[in-house]
C-alpha cells in the first residue's frame, strides 16, 4: 500500500515525488521512466537551489525548484521557451545601458547566484529622476505583452520603479519591505523575495505606439505613487541591481542570462514513452486515476490549451488532458477535453491538488458518469470524448508531462511546478480523490 499524504489508496503504477526525492525516479519502482529534454546552448536555464541561489542548468538537465524565500522544493519546474531580450542583463556599464543623472558601479555586491557581480546605481547631486534603461524603439512589437524584471536589493535607497516610457504602465517597490507601492492596472507587477536581501521585481506593459519603447529601472528617496518623481541626490547613494530580463509575455519567467545577445532558452520537454509507456499503461487504457499537486506561475503566450499530463500519440492531437487552460489564466477540467467543461478556475500563481478518474476510454461521446474531475476536494462532473465511435485507448503511445501534445515539435507547457505525480490503474473512488485533494 502507498502512503500519500498520510493516507493509503491502493498501490499505484506510477509515483513521481519531484519536490520530495527532487529527482525523475518513479518511487514505486526506483525507475527513470522519463524522457527529458531543453536543447540549449549556454547557462541560460536557471532555477533556485536549496541554500536560495540562484543555478545554472545544463542542456536536458531538469531543474528542481525551490521557493526563493522559504526554500521549501518545489518541484519539477517546467517553462515554454522564452527570449531575454536584454543583450547585457547583468553588464550595467556597458553602452547599451543609458544611464541617467547616475553612474554604475560594477561587481560591487554579492548577487542572487552568489558572485560578486551585483551593480551599484549610485546618484549625481542635481535634481531629477535617476536610474538605468534601453532603448527599443522601433524594435517591439505593437500590442504584444512585455514583461520587463530585474532583481533588486535596497541600499541607501529604497524605492525602485519599473516602466516603460512616458505614459504606458508601471510599478513602484519598497526594496526595505518587500512590497509594491503602487501598480497601474495593465502592469501585472509582482515582487518576489529571495533569501539573501534581494528582491526579483517586474511588471508589464503592452505598447501600443513602438516608437518609444524605454524599459527604465529607476530609484528615489520616497514611496511616490508618481511616473517620475525628483529629488536633489547626494552623489553616494543609490541602489543595488542585477539580471535584468524584458520578455514577451504577461509573467516573469526564470532568468535568463546574457551577455552581448538576446539568449533564448529552451522548452523543458517532459515525456514517458515506448516500452517505458506500455510498462506502465499498458497498451490500452481502462479504468484509472491520476493525482497531481501542482502550482501555476502564470499565463502562457498563446491561447491553446496546456496540460499537467495527458495521454497521446506520436502523430498529433493528444486525447486526454490532465487539469487544462481555457482563454488563458483559467484552469478547466475534462477527459479529454471537449470545450464543454462547466467549470474554470483562475489558478495563476496558486499552488493546486487536482485529480481525475475514468473508467473506460473507448467512448465516444460525453459522459458524466464515467469520469470524475476534483480540485482542491471539490468534486466536478467529468466528460470523455471520442471520434467516430472509435476506440482511442488503443492508439496511445505516450504520456506527456506538464505539457499538451499537439504535433511530435509543437508543445505547450504549463509554466509552473509539478509536485507530485501519481497514476493508479483503476478509478479510485471520488470520496478517496476528494480526501487526496484536500
């Protein structure tokens, strides 16, 4: 009998304890089932460790996340590919980089990978608003999403503000209390803290006229609910700053170093497949249950579903989805998904316990009483969807991880953490997933 969270039901087939093993061993069997792959070139994918720094991946390395504050594992963190489009994040001196009415001091504190390569933005004497920023007229896109971070640590000076250029959103920080000041609604702003003093703050903007587009990372002497504010600086103080981001998409994702280009990372591709699926699933699909604690980062950057895990093929279309997106932000139920699903939720930034269960795939229209949905110990009506009266549990061939399968390259991933993985090859009773959940 397998003990989740202080309860037996029934040994299952497949137990992935990210968070708890921090690795890919299915803990039933002490096997690797998985396929993991994120083609990359350099350090560009980045995670939180243990002590609360920040780490660097290599190419098909899964990253196991940690909560940056508390550093509590996370889990299996898995992101769509993003491009940091600051060629120098972490170089503030070099030309790039306008500095206004202040100066930079380089390599001047211990940053959030635990080098001395944190940037002091120190301010002149005159009477004016003060900081960092680029350039990109012309270079963005009209009506695309910008989300523009940096991570920052207060020193003489305690207040940052992120923006865009005159007139479009922005947020105001207290790097002294952690908190945000003040946010224009289209800003998404959010300030997360790490262990070690530094602070990871970004907000985002939508541009509507490209001509002038000039992400600023700006400091003051006080909270001001102001786009500008100026104070007369004393030529000593000033703030401390390292790996800026600007990315397309509504939500920070991890770090993305750079250093003279815009560095894309990968897709973390997460899969079990060949004798490894049919090992586990068999080569046909009956009744089963599928449990998984999960927390979602944010939207993604396109409008199609994505998955915490589903069956498919090695074709196209998955069937089935585990826990799926709907316009966006919100999270929907279904097995598979047939766009009927009469309940959403909006689960950005929230971590989840959901489950599903099913009794037989070889179905063909919806049906309420062959499949259950639970979120959180909420029960769901469940639905099953097939085409043309065929059986579609015959044609699996793989299961995907924290991702939709819609074509053998094209993949839309979760952005968040996966917990706790779990499939039992029975439908567990809906009083059982309901505890499970809770």
């Amino acid at each position: 009998m397998t003990i989740i969270h202080g309860k037996s039901y029934g040994k299952p087939t497949l137990d992935l304890n990210f968070a708890g093993n921090k690795s890919l061993i299915d803990t039933i069997t002490r096997t690797n089932y998985i396929t993991f792959t994120r083609a990359q070139s350099g350090n560009e994918a980045t995670y939180v460790g243990s002590d609360g720094l920040i780490k660097y991946a290599s190419a098909d390395e899964p990253r196991f996340d940690h909560d940056p504050e508390t550093l509590e594992s996370l889990g299996l963190l898995i992101e769509e590919s993003r491009t940091n489009l600051e060629t120098y994040s972490e170089v503030f001196t070099d030309s790039s980089w306008i500095k206004t009415d202040s100066s930079v001091l380089p390599n001047n504190i211990v940053s959030p990978d635990g080098l001395l390569n944190g940037t002091k933005v120190v301010e002149n004497t005159i009477n004016a608003a003060r900081g960092v920023y680029k350039n990109y007229s012309g270079t963005l896109t009209s009506g695309v999403t910008y989300t523009h971070s940096v991570f920052a640590k207060a020193a003489e000076r305690t207040t940052l503000q992120l923006s865009s250029s005159q007139g479009l959103d922005y947020a105001n920080f207290n790097l002294s209390t952690g908190t945000i000041t003040y946010a224009t609604s289209g800003s998404n702003a959010s300030i997360v803290a790490l262990s070690n003093g530094w602070y990871r703050c970004s907000a985002s903007f939508t541009p509507s006229n490209v001509a002038l587009v000039r992400p600023y990372v700006l400091f003051y002497d006080t909270d001001n609910p102001s786009r500008l504010s100026f104070y007369t600086g004393d030529g000593t103080s000033g703030i401390y700053i390292w790996g800026a981001q600007l990315e397309a998409g509504s939500f920070p994702t991890s770090y993305i170093p750079t250093s003279g280009s815009t560095v894309t990372r990968g897709t973390d591709l997460v899969s079990i497949l060949g004798s490894n699926y049919t090992s586990i699933f068999g080569t046909t699909l009956g009744s089963g249950s599928i449990f998984a604690d999960v927390k979602v980062l944010g939207e993604k950057n396109n409008t199609q579903s994505s998955s915490f895990a589903g069956f498919g093929t090695s074709a196209n279309d998955i069937f089935t989805f585990f826990l799926t997106y709907d316009n966006r932000t919100n999270v929907g139920f279904s097995l598979p998904v047939d766009g009927n699903v009469s309940k959403y939720h909006d689960l950005t930034g929230q971590r989840v316990k959901g489950a599903v269960s099913w009794t037989d795939l070889e179905v063909s229209v919806s049906d309420q009483t062959n499949a259950s949905n639970i979120l959180d110990g909420d029960l769901y009506g469940g639905s099953q969807y097939g085409s043309s009266g065929s059986p579609l549990n015959s044609q699996y061939d793989r299961f995907g991880i924290g991702r939709a399968i819609r074509s053998v390259t094209t993949y839309n991933s979760i952005n968040g953490h996966i917990s706790r993985l779990t499939y039992w090859p029975k439908r567990l009773p809906d009083i059982e997933l309901q505890q499970l959940t809770k």
